[in-house]
C-alpha cells in the first residue's frame, strides 16, 4: 500500500507551494486525533511519510506552526500563506516528511496502510475496515518496521 516509486508532485490549492518526491511512501495514514481533527477540519487527516532527502520543495515556502501533538511530541504543520492549503508536516522522525495526502496532485495514489488515534474518532466519521486501528499513534515495532524497510 502507500505510494509506490515514482515522480510525485504536490502543493496547495492556489499553486504557490510545489513539491515533489520520488521513491516509495515509508508509511500511509489517516490520524484522528484532535489535533488533525482541528488541522484538517475533518475527522482526521490523511498523511504520508517519505524520505526527506528524496523530498523537495521546488516553488514558494510553507509557513509552519508548531504544536505538541497527542503523542507529546513536537511537529510542525506546513501551510500555505496565501490560500491556507495545509501541505507538508515537520516530524520529530529523522529524516522523515510528512505530505498531507490531500496536497498531492492525485490525492487517489494515497492508500492508507492503518489508523491511528481510533479512540478520537468521531462517531461520523467512518473507519475503515480493510486496515489496522491503532487506539493510539502507532505502536514503536509498526515504526521501526517501516523506517527499517524504507530508510
């Protein structure tokens, strides 16, 4: 599941932020907690992690806001400026970068492997039943797992 490799491009709605990454996603998900619940204005957003050195942005700057997320730690969502598109994710992971799936320019390549933060779930928005809950963030073994496999 996730991304497989290939050229992918990405940005916000009004086109000032372009990215692009090639390689394969590290890991593909949707994540419940409040916090993305607020981000995304939503039920969840809709996220991938890739590999930073095969990331990069190549038109204008997300500005990015901080927060302490559910799981305590640190990260720092991107947006665009101009529109208020969210885009991209600073993590507390190494050489990770997260993409909000929605940025991508065919957001129907985002196939998600699990979800996280079931135990925020609102009752309308509808879990998945063909991939993994997790009550919480992921499991530490679901991490080392995928960053073994992709990094």
């Amino acid at each position: 599941m996730g991304i497989g490799e290939q050229k992918i491009y990405g940005g916000c709605a009004c086109k000032s932020i372009r990215y692009e990454f090639s390689g394969v996603s590290v890991i593909a998900y949707k994540c419940h907690c409040l916090d993305c619940q607020l981000a995304s204005g939503g039920g969840a957003v809709a996220a991938i992690w890739v590999q930073a050195d095969r990331f990069a942005i190549v038109n204008g700057e997300p500005r990015y806001r901080e927060i302490v997320a559910d799981s305590g730690r640190k990260i720092a969502r991107g947006f665009c400026v101009t529109c208020g598109t969210p885009v991209l994710t600073k993590l507390s992971v190494p050489g990770i970068m997260g993409i909000f799936a929605m940025s991508l320019d065919e957001p129907n390549h985002f196939q998600p492997e699990y979800e996280i933060w079931t135990s925020r779930a609102r009752p309308w928005d509808i879990l998945s039943p063909s991939i993994q809950h997790f009550e919480k963030g992921f499991p530490s073994e679901v991490i080392r797992k995928h960053l073994t496999n992709k990094i």
